[in-house]
C-alpha cells in the first residue's frame, strides 16, 4: 500500500500530526510520502511548511500533487451546489461553509511547474528556508508514484465460515431429512404425488446439488439454513422467502423457504446461474421486533470480526438533482412542480435534455432558470451521500479486516463498500430484512391463541381458502399485505368479474400493480384476457406452456426465461442471461443474444428470422417491466395468510395491527377501517386493558394505557401491577425492605387478604395510584379520567362512548379517535358489502372532463396567464381535517390526476370545501 500524507484535510491538518507520521513511516516505509500542493493560499502555504519540516526532521520522501475534483474550473459553481444539497443548505444563506478556491480542474504539467516555483519562493519570503530541493524531489517521484500504483484487479476467492468437514454430504443429508418433513403431509394445500416425486423433484435435487456442488456453495447453504433454522426455534417468525432464492428445491427443503419452486413454476437459474460467477443472495425477511435478535446470534456464532454490515450509495437521478438544485436555490414547490414532469423510461428517469425536449412545461423551465438546469444536468448520475446498507450483513470466514476496509458507526463495524465491490472481495451480502407483516401475524396467533385456544399453523393454511378469496374478489383487503390501497382493491374487483378468483390471480396483481405495467398497458390487457373481453392468444405453440397461467400476457421475468427455452431453445443459464441483459440494456450483449435468439427459434420451432425478431423484440420491450416471479409468490403467500386471519379471526388481526404499527397517520387509517368492519376501537379500560391492545368481543377492541399521550409502557404495566394486587382492605402499614429500600404495602390485620384483581371505584384506584412507588401521578390519573378509563366503574360519569369525552380523548389518543366531522359520514353504494366516505367515493375520477368534480364537461378553453381555476368538495377528507390542509392524504391523488389530465397545474388552483371548519381549526388554501 503506498501513503500519501493528503492536502487540505490530510495529516498536517491534525493537531497530533508528528505522532501519527512517526506510526506511518514506521509501517510503510518508502511507501510514505510527504504531500506538497502549490496552491497560492495561507491554508496550503502552512500545510506545505509543516510538511517540509518534516521532511527535514524524518528524511521522508515527498511527492507534488494538485487537487483534481472536477474537469473543468467552471464546474466549481457545480461542487458548491452539490455541497449545499448534501448539507441542505440554501446556496444564498451568508454563513455556511464555500470553497475558497475555485481552480481544482485537470492542469497541465507546464502549470504545475509554474505554481511549484512560486511556492518555493513564498515559502522562502515568509518561512526563511529554502525549500527547492524538497519540492524538487517531490516533482520526481509523480513517475515514481504512479508506477507504484500499477494494480491488476482480480475477484476474490468466497470467504464463509466452515461449518463441517464434508460440507456437501452435510447439505444432502439435511436434503434427506427436509424431504421427509416437507413431502409427508400437505404444505399451503398441496402434496405432490408419489409419481411427482419419484421423476421431477427427484431430478431436479439431484441438478440443484450438482450446480452448488461445482460452484462451491454449500457452505452459503449451510450458513443462512442455520440462522434460519435458529430464527424458527427461538421465536423470531421468518417470511416464506424473499426473491430469486423461491426458485430454488434445495432452499425449500433446508426450510429457508416455504415456496415449493416446482409447484409454482420457480426457476433455478434465476437464483444461480451456473454460467456466471455470481454470488448467491439468499434476502431473508424476518419479523422487525425480533431482526436485532438475528444479528446479534450471528456475532455471537462467528464473532464481532467475521461480521460487519455494508455500505449504501445514493445517487441523483434527473428528476431528483433538478429539484433539489431549485430548492436550494431558493425555488418554491410551485416553482419545482415542473420537476415532477421529467420522465421516465422502466423506471429510470431519461437525462432532462430529453425531457425538456419533449415536455413543454420542462422546456419552459429550462428557459426561466437555466443556472439551475445548467448544474442540475451536471449533478445527474452523481453520489449524494452515502450510509449504511438497510438490511446488508456481511459474514466472512475471516476477519473481514483482512478482505475489506471497516468503519465502526455507532457500535457496528461497516464494511466502507457497497454490496457489488464486496462481492469482487469474495465477501457474499446477506439481506436481513425487518417486516412488520410477520409481527402482525405472529401476535394475531397469539391472540387466537389466547381467545380460542387454537394454534395457527401458517403453513397450513390453503392457497384456495373459498372466504379468503371470497373477500379478495369483494375487495375486502383492509389492512391485508400489498392490497390495502383502493387501486389494489378495485384491481381485484375487476379480476373478479371473470367469475372467479385464485391464487395465480393474487401473484399477478402483486406483479401488475407498479407504474411500469400500468403505463404501459400490460395490466389492462390482463385484466381484459382474464374478463373474456380480449382473445387469449399465443404467438406460437411453443409459447403456450410458459403463458399459459397468464392466459397468453408476459407478466414475470421467468416467462421470457422460459419463452427462450421452449421457443428458441436456450438453456436456462442462457435464458437468465438474457433476462439479466435486458434488463441492464446491454445493447452490445442483447444483439449478441438476439441473433442466438433468432438462431434458435428457426432451428427449433421452424419459424422464419423475422417472426424469431419480432418475438425478441416484443419481450425485450415487455422486460422493463417484468416482474421475479419467485418474489411475487413468496410475497403473495403473506398477503393470502393475512386475508385469512383477517377473514375468520377479524379482531384478533386488527388487534395485531395497531400492536405494531408505528405512525399517528397510519392508525388513525387502521382504526377507521376496523371500523368499516364493524369493529370498534374504545379507549382503555381501568379493570380490562393492559399494555398491548385487548379483545373485548368480536366488535370491540380496547386500546392499551401506554396509548394515552404521557404513559410510557413501563407506567402501562405498573397500571395493571395495580390492578393485579388490588385488595379490598385498606393499607394497615408498609414494611420496607432493607435491602432495596422499597416500602410494601401490607393489607388487613394479618396481610392476608387476597388481591381481588380489579377496582371497584375511581376512589379506589386514586388510593392505589397513591402509595409509595406506584409510579403513577396525579396527572396520569387525571387523563385516564378524562378519556372515560374509570366509565365501566363509576355509573354517575359519561360512557366511554360519549361524545362530551371526544374532544379529551383526540388531545390524549392521537391517532385512536377520528373526528365526528361530517367528513367522516358514510354511504351504501351498489357494490354490495363496501361502504366509503363520501369524498373517497371519487376513485374512478381519471380526467377533468366529464369527472365528478366538476359535474359538467369542461369547455375547451386556452387558459391566460393569468387564470385560474377552482376545485370545490363537498367535505374535507380526515387527513385534511386533522393536518388543517386540503389536497391531502390519498384520496388527492385522483383530483392531482384530473388537474394534469387536463394539462393544468395544480399550483394555478383555488381548493375550498363546503363543508364549515371546527371552531379554532385553520384550513390553509393553496
């Protein structure tokens, strides 16, 4: 490794500077050199003397450098914007940090040369010394640096931990054993046949054991099944896998997933191809109460220096380094909406140039603002910051020290690279997922559990449940994984009005519903094949058996592997080469593989080159947009378990729910639609709530004490320790204990009175709240009061339920009470079983004209400068009424689309409603 002392920030920047030189030349030798930058400035004078003087003092090499951070000088305004947007600093505020020099651009060696003699002189004009021969010297050894600096890059044999002698006969015999267990008895409504077994699964272990086997991988197995396996015993819930990992026989049978890959048409070679040296990626999702259990099993195994966690990158795309280049700027959200309008091809956004080009309102803004679009286009493609990995864990068989550079953040070691230069190390990234999915269902089991006495195997619930699907086809999916928002719901209303609904329905919606297949139309043509309003079609025979569970519509990326195959006879690997070359864009690899494509289909299913090209080029314009078909199962798999619960135990899932979810915004949503259910949430009881959410009945739900604003959990738990120890006698006396020196109290003549668990009066638990180390105040009591805690026990107070107590209970149960605002009234419409808030009814508005809204077709004006236009509601929705803004929350999306249909700006609107607000309520008026 060759050393440099650095410039601005380097060494002599530091206060302890000789020390650290002194730790360096002893390690590095001739390999350390004395940095000397000719920069006309006191800051770079003062660091080129400490370091001739040290140069005196250590007889250290020393080498001229100039600092390079962009090509031209002219891009110095660009690094200045870039700095202020890491910082979130407004370009024109006076006191925030600028470059001093503006002259870092690539030099020519004549200009070194020049800068080089004038700091010799300033060096002797203020320092005394004469310093030419350090700096001589210095010019030298740039040749001799840079030869040093020759590097050839080679990957990086994988590094694991050794968990057997014969790793791959330990990997087969935990096969053997997961055959067994997996094959004897229904799993998610299926078993296949003895004669399946025998042929299929069989040949198919067999080419998994092989492929890891030849690429070494057996280890990586062993690895994630052991922490899997880990998670399952101790208490952590782990999804039904995660990715390109369900394609795989060998994952489903070590228990790593619970996704039969033959079953649902799962691809090996989606997940390791034996044709490229990829690194297997096993992402694991597990419940996010109990991921840092997972973590630290992992570092207690194979020890804090074999894992770390790795680096993040962020990057500013188009869209995001135009809008934040305007904000910082000083540009106003009226002002960056042009920014929203750049566009996008598969996700991307295209360079602004081309948007510009192609969008009147950004060409506009290009015009008006062009510093700003100058170093916006700049900043394109650029880092932003970087952090650390979500849910990235490196586990290496070796100190990872000796492979990568580490950083410690916080308490955690952090590999300094991001997953793709880790993998060149031969250090293979696991995804540790936190999802609080998994938390919800695991604590709906224990309430079913507690209140049934039933266990609920997730496993063994069917994939044709005829409620579940039931419900799916009504829309019923409140609070259901992937399918609680109203374009999910009428999505699978829509699917439905084929007459049925399965679960290959279920995956295709989780596939369908992204911006890509909806734009495109991939998601209207399917729904249109599955209604019988469109023909199913195949282009060719050899095209039926990959399509045909999407009635002839390319949905997944494992159908173009499979179309390759069938069609133009590919391998799998070749297949997923192809999949992986669409999706980068590789034009040179795509013509390579087009003309293998077109080869192939006329040799095996005798069509003529043209025909071949126009079915490459139909699912090379289909793969942006494709989906992981194993991702799409696995996920659907949760969401059908949430369906379930929610079907048959409806309270006990609501109850989970507002267990675990973790914003005011998002349960103040759960409570309204446990409500549209018939489910009521109440505000704790003093004799029957505790420190999580209990189940009264199948109706009525009551909210825990730590859900009143000023109660921790702690406090909630003393509450009910209260209540648990409760007696009917008084207090005679309190005995302290030497020891801890807490007082207990001691009831009756003798102290033996039994607790009776319950409090029969506000008086009787304002006693109890008194004694010594209760932990529970005067003020805490007088809130449980206010919101109706002591109603069931004192009949003189309001209920619970009583209006009087609402404005109480929306001051101390942010996000548990809604409201009554007229905003909040509901309505039968024709769909049987739905019921919507008024102003939510106006999801199938999609354009201006003709559109709820506005009632009547709007005439087609040329809108002036200076006009304006105006959208009145009936009603403000909840979320406008709680954040006192209108054209909030979900429902304003489809007002926005109508406005931008229209060609209008949502800035050039006046938004009111009919609706009068609450006495001291502000609605601000865009």
């Amino acid at each position: 490794m060759v050393v440099t002392t650095g410039d601005m920030y380097g060494l002599f920047s530091h206060p302890d500077h000789e020390r650290i030189l002194n730790v360096l030349k002893a390690r590095f030798g001739d390999d350390l050199y004395i940095e000397f930058s000719p920069i006309n400035t006191p800051l770079f004078d003062r660091l080129n003397y400490l370091g001739y003087l040290a140069y005196e003092r250590e007889k250290i090499k020393t080498v001229v450098t100039y600092p390079f951070n962009y090509l031209e000088n002219e891009d110095a305004d660009t690094l200045d914007v870039l700095s202020a947007i890491a910082t979130n600093t407004q370009l024109d505020l006076h006191y925030r940090p600028i470059q001093y020099v503006k002259d870092f651009g690539f030099k020519e060696p004549k200009f070194i040369l020049d800068h080089t003699k004038a700091a010799i002189q300033r060096m002797a004009k203020y320092e005394r010394v004469n310093s030419a021969e350090a700096w001589k010297e210095g010019l030298k050894n740039i040749s001799e640096l840079v030869d040093k600096c020759q590097y050839i890059f080679e990957k990086q044999p994988v590094s694991l931990p050794k968990l057997s002698t014969d790793e791959f006969k330990t990997l087969c015999a935990k096969c053997l054993e997961g055959w067994k267990k997996r094959f004897s008895k229904e799993i998610l409504g299926y078993k296949p046949t003895k004669a399946e077994l025998d042929t299929v699964y069989k040949s198919r272990l067999g080419y998994e054991l092989s492929i890891l086997k030849k690429m070494g991988f057996e280890s990586y197995f062993l690895l994630v099944e052991d922490l899997v396996m880990w998670s399952k015993n101790n208490g952590v819930i782990v999804g039904p896998g995660r990715g390109s990992v369900g394609g795989s026989l060998v994952a489903y049978l070590l228990g790593i997933t619970d996704v039969d890959p033959i079953r649902f048409g799962l691809i090996f070679e989606r997940f390791i191809n034996p044709e490229r040296l990829d690194l297997p990626d096993a992402d694991l999702d597990f419940a996010s109460s109990g991921r840092y259990k997972v973590i630290d099993y992992l570092v207690e195994k194979y020890g804090e220096d074999y894992v770390a966690g790795i680096s993040n990158y962020s990057t500013l795309a188009s869209a995001s380094a135009l809008r934040d280049t305007g904000r910082i700027s000083g540009l106003n959200n009226m002002q960056l909406s042009a920014t929203k309008l750049v566009l996008k091809e598969h996700g991307t956004s295209l360079d602004l140039n081309t948007s510009a080009d192609a969008v009147p309102e950004l060409d506009k803004f290009r015009n008006e603002h062009p510093v700003i679009w100058k170093h916006a286009t700049k900043l394109a493609g650029t880092m932003k910051s970087f952090g650390q990995h979500a849910a990235g864990i490196v586990v290496a068989g070796e100190p990872i020290v000796n492979r990568a550079v580490l950083e410690t953040r916080g308490k955690s070691p952090v590999v300094n690279w991001d997953k793709r230069v880790v993998e060149d190390w031969g250090l293979i990234k696991m995804d540790l997922l936190g999802l609080a999915t998994l938390d919800v269902l695991n604590i709906a089991c224990e309430y079913i559990k507690d209140r049934h006495g039933k266990e609920i195997d997730l496993l063994s619930i069917p994939l044709d449940d005829p409620k579940t699907f039931d419900a799916f086809a009504k829309g019923e999916t409140t609070g259901v994984f992937q399918f609680e928002s109203k374009g999910m719901k009428n999505l699978l209303r829509e699917i439905a009005k084929s007459g049925s609904m399965t679960f290959e329905d279920i995956s295709a919606a989780t596939a369908l519903y992204r911006p890509g297949p909806m734009d495109s139309g991939l998601l209207d043509d399917y729904v249109a094949v599955r209604q019988g309003l469109k023909n199913v079609e195949y282009d060719h025979p050899n095209m039926i058996d990959a399509l045909k569970d999407t009635l002839g519509v390319i949905i997944y990326q494992e159908q173009v592997m499979k179309v390759s195959v069938d069609f133009a006879g590919f391998t799998n690997a070749e297949a997923d080469s192809l999949r992986k070359a669409m999706g980068k864009k590789d034009k040179d690899k795509m013509a390579e593989m087009r003309q293998k494509f077109v080869d192939g289909a006329v040799a095996k299913s005798g069509v003529e080159p043209d025909f071949a090209g126009e079915i490459f080029d139909k699912i090379e314009a289909f793969a942006g947009y494709g989906f992981n078909k194993s991702h799409s199962v696995e996920y659907s798999i949760i969401s059908v378990w949430c369906a379930y619960i929610r079907v048959h135990y409806p309270a006990e899932y609501f109850a989970a729910s507002l267990s675990v979810v973790d914003t005011e915004d998002k349960l103040t949503g759960l409570v309204k639609d446990a409500r549209e259910c018939g489910i009521e949430i109440l505000p704790p009881d003093i004799n029957y709530s505790a420190d999580r959410y209990k189940i009264k009945s199948n109706t009525e739900i009551l909210a825990p004490f730590n859900a009143v604003k000023g109660i921790s959990e702690t406090i909630a738990k003393a509450i009910v320790k209260l209540r648990e120890k409760n007696r009917a006698w008084k207090v005679v006396r309190y005995k302290k204990s030497r020891k801890t020196g807490e007082t207990t109290p001691i009831y009756g003549p003798d102290g033996s009175v039994p607790p009776k668990k319950r409090f029969d009066s506000f008086d009787e638990f304002e006693k109890a709240a008194s004694q010594p180390n209760s932990k529970v105040n005067k003020t805490i009591v007088e809130n449980l009061r206010a919101i109706g805690a002591f109603a069931s026990i004192e009949p003189s107070e309001p209920s619970a339920k009583d209006l009087s107590r609402r404005k109480d209970q929306m001051r101390l149960l942010p996000g548990l009470i809604i409201d009554s605002v007229k905003a909040d009234r509901y309505t039968d419409t024709s769909e049987p079983f739905l019921r919507a808030s008024l102003v939510e009814h106006m999801r199938d508005c999609k354009q201006c004209n003709g559109c709820d809204l506005a009632g009547q077709v709007h005439p087609d004006i040329r809108l002036g400068k200076k006009m304006r236009f105006m959208v009145v509601a009936d009603c403000p929705t909840w979320e406008e009424e709680k954040k006192g803004k209108l054209l909030e929350g979900e429902t304003a999306q489809y007002v926005k689309a109508a406005i931008k249909d229209n060609e209008l700006a949502v800035a050039d609107g006046y938004y009111t409603t009919l609706v009068k607000a609450k006495k001291g309520t502000v609605l601000n008026f865009v």
